[in-house]
C-alpha cells in the first residue's frame, strides 16, 4: 500500500486513526502509515512528541509494526 492518502481519503478517516487526533496530523490507518508517522516523527512539536510516540507504538502494535527507534521508545516512556 502506499503511504499517501489523497484529501478526500484523509477527511474520511475518523480522528481515531490519527496520531494527534485534535490536530488531524500523522494519519495510521495501516501499516505503511505506521512506518510514514515514524519517519515523519521528527518534524512534530516538542511538547506533543510524548503523545504522538505512545499513538505511533499503540497502532503499531495493531498492525504487527516493528519499532525500534530509540527516540520514539523513549518519547513514549515520558
């Protein structure tokens, strides 16, 4: 599956598929997006990487997603 949802696919999913659902930012509906919010980590706010770490580990969990970044294992631990 590709990793990029046109508009009309992002406004259909409901905000439980978000990593920062109040936002709308870094999608997860699947696995590739799983793998698309890790790679994208870096460019989210300081002070919401704590949350959008524990949403990343929680989806990837459901798609049997493998994460081994150090910086999102210890986001997800604050």
């Amino acid at each position: 599956m590709d990793d990029r949802l046109s508009y009309r696919e992002k406004e259909a999913l409901p905000d439980s598929m978000f990593g920062l659902p109040e936002r709308r930012e870094y999608p997860m509906p699947d696995a590739a997006h799983v793998r698309a919010a890790e790679a994208y980590f870096r460019y989210c706010p300081e002070d919401l990487r704590p949350r959008l770490a524990r949403a990343i580990l929680q989806r990837a969990k459901e798609f049997g997603v493998d994460v081994e970044s150090p910086v999102i294992l210890g986001y997800a631990k604050q």
